[in-house]
C-alpha cells in the first residue's frame, strides 16, 4: 500500500504532499523535511529507494499491534527529473520496480497534460497535480496505469468543470506557453 506521494523541488519546496495514512501534522512536516535532505543528499548514481526514516516507522508501529508488518510503511523510492524530485513512501507489499514505473507513468501524464511542463505549471495549477494522482491512486491503491486514460479522465473532469462557466475555453495545459526549464526525458 502507498503512504504517501510527494513532489519537491531542488530547494525542498513541496509541490504536491499527499498522505493516505493518518499523521499529525507536526509529523508530516518533520517526515517530510526528513525525507527532503535524505534524498536530495544521494549521489545521482545511487538507488532510488531508501529505507524509511525513523520518525515514520516508530509512529506507524505505535498505531496498533495487530495490524500485521507488511502494513507498516518501510520504503521510499524516488525518482529525479531536472528540477523536482517524485517521491512514494510504501509498505514493503509494493514492488519498488512498480513504483518506478509508477512515478514514470504520473510524469508522462503530466507532460501531457501540460505540453512542455515546467515547475510553474505545476505551482500554478496544482489542481491538476491532484486530479491526477486521483486518477491513479485512490486510498493507497493504484486502480489506474494506463497513460491514455489517466490523461482522458483528468481532461474530463477539466471540461466538466468549466463547460458552463467558460464554454469556449479549451482543456487542461493547453496553450500554457511556459516550457523550457522544466525537462522530460524519457525512460531512464
């Protein structure tokens, strides 16, 4: 199961900070603060995935002794592009290669969703972040992989939403103009 899926950039700025498990908000700050430095300290070279910090691992354990280990959040994996770093806590039940492709399958969308994104684009429209990750993940399932209908359902809820209030308006990232510093490559 995903704990949670969160987007920084180089300076640890979160773009997107998304917790399928309960945490106060104090721990989620430290966590995140935390997970931050740990992966932004790594060698490019490294593996992307990490063990989890301590400051997750003891407040998951404390919740309730019956609930089995595999529920326990024990992994981060990570990816980089250019100037954001895409990051899933999980428990040890998910594949971390999965993961990986996950995180792949989440930046493609956005690319596509936005034509040449940048770091703006997504500040800016941080809507779209969400709608998104709701595509894909729902509750710390994912329930969607496909790049096509990942795409087609953001798009949908963006039409829908502003069909009666701007009818001439066209979908989601089009005509943004803003690309350039924000680079996509392809499978690493």
């Amino acid at each position: 199961m995903i704990s949670a899926f969160l987007v920084f950039n180089n300076q640890g700025q979160p773009r997107l900070t998304k917790f399928y498990t309960q945490l106060d908000t104090s721990i989620q700050q430290r966590l995140i603060s935390e997970i931050f430095t740990l992966v932004s300290n790594r060698p490019a070279g490294s593996c992307n995935f990490l063990p989890l910090p301590p400051l997750l691992a003891a407040s998951s354990t404390s919740h309730s002794s019956t609930e089995e280990q595999s529920d326990v959040p024990s992994l981060v994996t990570y990816r980089h592009y250019a100037t954001l770093y895409f990051i899933v806590i999980s428990t040890s039940t998910e594949s971390p290669l999965a993961l990986i492709d996950l995180i792949q399958v989440y930046v493609e969308a956005l690319d596509k969703l936005f034509e040449n994104v940048c770091e703006l684009d997504l500040i800016f429209n941080f809507e779209t972040l969400h709608a998104t990750l709701s595509e894909m993940i729902i509750g710390g399932v994912v329930i969607e992989t496909s790049l096509d209908r990942i795409v087609a359902g953001v798009r949908a809820q963006g039409t829908v939403a502003k069909r009666p209030v701007n009818e001439g308006r066209s979908t989601i990232g089009s005509g943004m103009g803003i690309g350039g510093n924000f680079a996509w490559t392809g499978r690493v």
